[in-house]
C-alpha cells in the first residue's frame, strides 16, 4: 500500500495535468517543454546508469565504421540536392477548374431589383402609417402606431371580431 497510494496520486495529478493544462498550452509551450523533459530524461538516464554505459563494449567493434557512414549519408544527400536543383524535379500541380462567374450586369441587376423592393417595403409601409391609404372614406392617422386603431369610425365589416378588410391593425402589428 505503500507504494501503490502515491503512484495512483501521481497517476491522477498526471491525467488532470494532461487533460486541463496542456490543451490550453500552445506549440511553443508544448515544445520548449518537450525538449525540457526530453534532456532531463536522457540526462537522469545517464546518471542511473553510468556504470553500464561505461563498462559496455559491444559497440566498440562499430566505432570504425561511424565515419564511412557518415560520409555515405552526406554523399547520399549532396546528390539529392543537385538532382533536385539542377532538373525539372518539379512538383505536378493539377489544374483548377474554370470558376464562371455572373457577369456584371446580372449582379448589378439583382443589387437593384433588391433596393427597390426595400424601397417599395418601406413605401408602402409610411404610407400605410401616415395617413395615405383611405379606409371607408375615413384616413388613418399616425394613432395607428400606437393601437388606436379607430374603432368608432371605422365603418368595415368588424363586427367585434376587429379583424375586417379594412385597415384597423396598428402598423406594428403588420410587420
């Protein structure tokens, strides 16, 4: 148990710090943080285990060829430069295909045609408020914005359900 408590203690810290903390962290962070970690790790590692790695001998029969490897790879690398500068070593880039788009006119035409419904929405709305339309030889007035809707002089075919043909909603209530 002794064991057992402060590792699943470590294990949750561990969980929480992953799930809440690193998200919020960003590629720097994340990174600077890594190669922190990475060089602790590998310098702990070196420090537990210095004994083994100064007593270990089976790669000392590889030290000779180190520096032949080195060269192939360096070779191997020289040559993919000049092949990749000095040929067409280029990237095929498929083709786009060809946007049609409206023509000017068209756009212009649709700009207008809706301005002007704006405008007729809006004309038609003033004077639906102001007085303009006539109801039953009677006008109405501004007091239809606010819920007077007339009801003593409107002469329609109401009868008290105040939904006729005429005009008696306010102008609020219309919209």
């Amino acid at each position: 148990m002794e064991f057992f408590i402060p590792g699943l203690l470590i294990f949750i810290v561990t969980i929480l710090v992953t799930f809440l903390i690193v998200p919020k962290a960003g590629p720097i962070v994340t990174a600077v943080l890594s190669i922190a970690l990475l060089s602790y790790g590998v310098y702990d590692h070196h420090r537990l285990f210095a004994a083994e790695y100064r007593l270990s001998t089976w790669q000392d029969g590889l030290k000779i060829y180190a520096p032949a490897i080195m060269i192939g790879f360096i070779i191997l690398f020289i040559i993919g430069s000049i092949l990749g500068f000095f040929t067409s070593a280029s990237v095929p880039i498929p083709s786009m295909p060809d946007i049609e788009l409206p023509s000017a006119n068209s756009i212009t035409n649709t700009i207008t045609n809706s301005l002007n419904t704006v405008s007729n929405t809006i004309s038609n709305a003033t004077n639906n408020a102001f007085g303009n339309n006539t109801n039953n030889g009677n006008s109405e007035s501004m007091l239809g914005l606010f819920g007077n809707n007339n009801k003593g002089n409107n002469k329609g075919n109401n009868k008290g359900n105040n939904k006729g043909n005429n005009v008696s909603r306010s102008f609020l209530e219309t919209l």
